[in-house]
C-alpha cells in the first residue's frame, strides 16, 4: 500500500479539464473504475447475479475507520482504500480510492449517505474527482442476505449486504462478512448502462487513518 499512501496526497483536481471529443459533456457513469463517460445514449442495464437485501436497519457506525486491499478487475490489478465516517442523524461519507498499479492513476470516488424512509434505506450521492462538480443520485437498500440457489457461485451467504441503484439505472450489491480480527471479506456486483455486468472480491483490512 505504500504507493497508494504516496499518491493520497495528490489531487486530480489539478489535472486539466476533461473534454469529450464528440463536443459532448462527460458526465458520471456510476462505474467506480470508468467514473466518466461521454455518451449521451440511454443505454440498456445488465441484471445483476445476486438478489436484492432483505431489508434491515444496518448500524454503519459499527463499521467506522479505514480498510485496505486489493483487487483484479479486467486486465488491471488495484490497491484499495475505503474510509467511512459516520456522522449525525445516520448520514455517513464512504471514500473510495482505486489504484491501478501498472500506470499508477489514481481514481477517487465519494458517497454520501442520508437516512431515508423505511429500515435500511438511504438516500445516496456518488461524486468523482474525475469530473469535480458533478453528482449522480440514487438510493441505497441496507439489509441482510437472502439465501437463493440461483445467486452466484461462490457468493458470501451469510452477512450484510447493501444494493445501490443510481439516477441513470447503474446499479450495485455489496456483501460483506466478518473475517480476522478486524477485517472484512467483501463481495462487489455491479452493471452501468451499456456494459456488462462485472465483479470482485477483496479481503478488507483495518489500516491506519490518514494524517
């Protein structure tokens, strides 16, 4: 993680506007790895291979800190970092740091939860500092797992999970089951418009908070 920890320090905000070559204006996709797209199109969503959470009020409070692992997705392996910090009234901020380790860029995504109507639900609001200013809005579903023969090989059965669906149909389920002393196992499902949809597994581990 130290190449991580070394580029914590650098915003990409500094980097130079993003422009679409078809004069197009980039917006947010909702896909943690290709925060940004210039697509304009409404583009069909791939269902996702695990059932929604049955819906339970989910202490997130009890999961404050920092967490560390590590990821391959597609031809790219990553080290991860997650910092969730609870605040008044249930609201909670997840930030999300990926690095790609062969050419060393760095993604930075925000969401930011806000209590809603009913158990476990929330209001959701996904940020970039790919694309600084823009916001894509959606809704969280926090719960437990449901136990079905058809969800995917392999999937943790047995722990919290939490779905999110955003504005523009991208949409999320994230498992997590206690595993080590203060450490996580972590399954990620998702699907963004147009593409297929994708996952991961990580083993999360508590890492010590940035100065």
């Amino acid at each position: 993680m130290k190449i991580l920890v070394a580029l914590l320090a650098f915003s990409s905000a500094s980097a130079a506007p993003l422009k679409c070559a078809n004069g197009g204006s980039p917006r947010l996709t909702g896909d943690l790895f290709a925060p940004v797209d210039c697509s304009s199109a409404t583009l069909p969503v791939a269902a996702l291979p695990v059932p929604p959470a049955k819906p339970r009020k989910l202490r997130l409070k009890g999961l404050d800190g920092a967490y560390e692992g590590s990821a391959v997705q597609g031809m790219g392996r990553y080290e991860i970092r997650v910092e969730l910090k609870t605040g008044w009234f249930g609201r909670a901020e997840a930030a999300l740091k990926l690095l790609e380790l062969q050419f060393h860029s760095l993604t930075a995504s925000r969401l930011t939860l806000s209590p809603a109507k009913g158990p476990g639900r929330f209001d959701a609001v996904l940020a970039s500092d790919d694309l600084p200013g823009a916001e894509l809005k959606g809704e969280a579903q926090a719960g437990a797992i449901e136990a079905s023969t058809a969800a995917a090989r392999g999937a943790i059965n047995d722990g919290s999970q939490v779905d999110l669906l955003f504005s523009n149909g991208a949409r999320y389920r994230v498992r997590l089951a206690p595993s080590g002393s203060a450490g996580y196992r972590a399954q990620v499902w998702w699907a963004v418009p147009g593409a297929p949809a994708r996952s991961f597994e990580t083993q999360l581990t508590r890492a010590a908070a940035q100065p």
